[in-house]
C-alpha cells in the first residue's frame, strides 16, 4: 500500500495514509524486502479489500492463492554487493511457464471469487473501520 496506490480516490489517498501509519511496517533501515510476489491478482485484492469489499479475517486467505512465489527488493548498495554469481543459468520454456502461469492464475481468481462472495467474507472489519 505504501508502494503502490490501489486507487485513485480521494477517499482511498486520505485512509491509505492512516492505514500506513497504523499498520505500515517501517522498512528504511531495511536492506533486504522479502514478501509475496505481485500480480494483477494481487491488485484486484487490494482495490477490493480498499473497497470495504473484503474483511480483513479473509484477506491473507486471499493473498496466499495461486503459489506465485517470493520476491526480494534490494534496496542498498550493500545488498546489491553481496550478490554472488553462481555457476550455469537455468532456462526455462517461455511457452510452458507462461501456460502454467496463466492456469495457476485463472484458479487464483476462480477461488478468490468464491471466497469473497462466502459466509467467511462477513465484511465487518474492512478497510475504512480499521483505521
């Protein structure tokens, strides 16, 4: 949410500060990011769960479908040099990859949709009471 705006809204620029300042973990001093790697999923969650679409109690539920794997951000010089080569590079078939990508990602969002529109999404806590 700090990094990237899931709306264009007036009401979405005012709470997401508040949400940040309550909620945002402090990652200046941090070299190393580690987290959940996003896609056009992952900002359909979002815009829904900013929405008040989405009960936070459902929300890493949602986040954790379609394994898509971990993403690292380097953020300083440090991290960058400590970045050693390893020996052979491995490929992979773009038309294979991108096959089970898409057939990971359409499941994602076919059980994304049945979550959100379940008795487990009671949307009660949602974005604009949780700050």
């Amino acid at each position: 949410m700090k990094n990237r705006d899931a709306a264009d809204s007036k009401r979405y620029r005012v709470l997401a500060q508040k949400f940040i300042a309550k909620y945002g973990n402090n990652t200046e001093k941090c070299d190393v990011i580690k987290g959940w790697r996003a896609d056009a999923s992952y900002f359909y969650i979002a815009k829904a769960f900013v929405r008040d679409e989405v009960d936070v109690d459902i929300l890493e539920d949602l986040l954790q479908l379609g394994p898509l794997g971990i993403q690292w951000c380097l953020k300083s010089e440090k991290a960058i040099n400590a970045i050693t080569k390893i020996d052979g590079i491995i490929t992979v078939d773009y038309h294979e990859f991108n096959r089970k990508y898409n057939g990971r990602d359409a499941q994602a969002r076919i059980t994304m949709k049945k979550l959100i529109d379940s008795d487990k999404n009671r949307v009660e806590k949602v974005f604009s009471t949780l700050v």
